[in-house]
C-alpha cells in the first residue's frame, strides 16, 4: 500500500489528492457512527443488558481501529504544501465561467438540494442553506467564509475555539488562525477576529464544513448546496 500511494503522489498528485479528501469524508462519516454506539451503550447500561454493553464495546474499538488506519493513509497521501496549492489553483481556474461557449449546457437545476456527502470537484455553487435559510454564493471561498459567519453568529465562543482545537486544523496548515499571516489565502471572519483558510478545493471545503456542523452539534443532512453548474463534462 505505501508504494501505491508514494507513486500516486509522484506520479498523480492531483488523484492522491481526490483519494485523500475521500478517505477523510470516510472518517468523519465513520466517527459520526460513534455517537449513535454510545447512545445506545447508555441505553445497555440503564437496562443492564450487559451482553450487549460487550458487543458496544467491541465495536467502538473496532471503530477506533479503522479511523486510525484511515488517518495514517490520509497522512500518507498528504502532499507537500506547494503541489497541493498548484492543484486546487489549477483547479479553480479550470472551472472559471469565463470565455465558455457551451455554458448554457453546464447550467443545473439551482433549486435541487444538495448534501455533505457529494463530490463537488468541477462543480460551482449557487448557494448553501443553514438553520433554514439560503445564501448565496459564487464560488467555494464564499460558501465557506459565509458557513463560518452563521456559525460564528450562532456561537461565537465555539467558533472561536477552532483556532486551539487540533481537530479542526490540518495536518500540515492551519484553517483557523488568529493571524492572518499564519494561513493561505486568509478572510477574516465577519464580527469575529478569527482568519479561515480559503485556498481549499471543493471537497477539502467539503470536510471542514463537515467538521465544524459535528462540533456544533448540527446535523449533516441539516445543511444543503445549491449548484450553478457542472464542469465535469469538460474533464
């Protein structure tokens, strides 16, 4: 397994790249299973069914077991920070909506709903919708900032917290930061004095969206994405 990925980050950076951001959403899917195991572990305990106390049991350290592996592939594929930045450069500029004869073909539906647990690559939005409301966006730095901003509104103390908690930051770079200096691409966070990374590819914008919903303790299937058109053809 380690030559297959040193070769893919040799050879096709930008694939070593899509399998990272995958193998993560995979992660945070799995992790989020372990809330319902502890719910019903509580649930065991109160109706003294020990047999299944045991069976929980083994499957959270099943599940730990898997996100670990999962991590240290994720770390495996991590690219230097230059070759990742030139991807999702490239990347963006590719999908850029200028000088496209054929754009009127690439339009989709804006009003179809769209979840966390979709691939956004070569895909532009129209617009995200949180604690029942739409906002409209034109690329994926402003679907982020704005996520930060209603979250920021909604409690500021925890988004704040972002910055000192490991779990929200990259392996390599920093997606909170409290200095602008210290992150790509840095846009302050609107009635906040936190800086967020925007220099993402659409699935890394993706996960860290993820991340921050299961911090506030927000259900993924409660925020949705609107898109304005589809590249992939041109790919």
């Amino acid at each position: 397994m380690e030559k297959l990925i040193l070769f893919l980050k040799t050879e096709f950076p930008k694939d070593a790249l899509e399998i990272q951001e995958c193998i993560e959403l995979l992660s945070q899917c799995i992790g989020g299973s372990v809330e319902s195991i502890k719910n019903a572990f509580n649930k065991a305990v109160d109706n003294r069914d020990y047999n299944k106390l045991s069976t929980l049991q083994e499957l959270l350290q099943t599940v730990d077991e898997i996100q670990i592996k999962l991590e240290d592939y994720t770390d495996q594929l991590q690219l230097d920070e230059e070759i990742e930045e030139e991807i999702i450069s490239i990347e963006s500029s590719e999908d850029d909506t200028k000088e496209l004869p054929d754009y009127e073909s690439l339009r989709v539906d804006q009003k179809i709903p769209y979840t966390l647990y979709d691939d956004y690559t070569h895909k532009r939005p129209a617009a995200f919708e949180i604690f029942g409301k739409r906002h409209d966006a034109k690329d994926w730095k402003e679907v982020f900032v704005s996520t930060c901003q209603e979250l920021a509104k909604k409690d500021k103390t925890k988004f704040e917290s972002f910055v000192m908690d490991k779990t929200m930051q990259g392996r390599k770079v920093a997606y909170f930061c409290k200095d602008g200096k210290g992150i790509r691409a840095p846009r302050k966070v609107e009635g906040t004095d936190i800086y967020v990374m925007t220099n993402m590819s659409a699935n890394q914008v993706r996960n860290v969206i993820g991340r921050m919903l299961r911090k506030f303790g927000i259900k993924i299937n409660e925020y949705k994405l609107y898109l304005k058109a589809d590249y992939t053809a041109r790919h």
